[in-house]
C-alpha cells in the first residue's frame, strides 16, 4: 500500500494517512509488516498509522526514516484477505510463483 499523506512534527513524520479505509478492510483483519508502524484509526476510507520512535543506545529516539510514495506490507487475516479481494477499491496484481 503507498502512502497517502503524512504528518510531521519537529521535520519528523509521526502519523501516515493511508487511502485504506473500512469500506477496504477493517483495521482489526490487517497489521503492518514494519514493527516501527501501529494502525491507531480508520474511518470509512481512510486509515493513520502511528510511526513509533525506536530508543537507541545512546538515549536518544530514532525515527524511521519513510517518505510519501513509499510502500509499506500488511499481513492480512482470512477475513482482511476476503474483504481486500472482494473490494473494488483495492487494484489487485497476481504473482506467479
């Protein structure tokens, strides 16, 4: 999924608006791939990410480096998988293994 949008604050992203709303799938059938992103809203056709800041060893926070356009993975359960299959809003590619 490319990202829609995002939010800064201090020139850091801190929230991602992606175009994957409820009308696609609901929030509580897809997780993010990237540990450093946690799904934290949706409404009907949109969906916020928060961006998680990592603690490195020196005590400072890190935040991952992302910018629009980027594509981000989702692990989808059965019901995500049936719900983003069936949804004319979602393009669909099929790979051949």
């Amino acid at each position: 999924m490319r990202r829609h949008a995002e939010k800064r604050k201090n020139s850091e992203v801190y929230k991602i608006l992606l175009a994957l709303g409820l009308q696609d799938v609901d929030s509580s059938n897809i997780n993010c791939c990237n540990p450093d992103l946690e799904i934290t809203g949706q409404s009907s056709d949109h969906m916020v990410i928060e961006v998680k800041k990592n603690s490195t060893n020196e005590g400072k926070t890190d935040c991952p480096k992302l910018e629009t356009g980027d594509i981000e993975s989702f692990k989808l359960d059965y019901f995500g998988l049936m719900f983003c299959m069936s949804s004319p809003f979602i393009r669909k590619e099929y790979i051949e293994g």
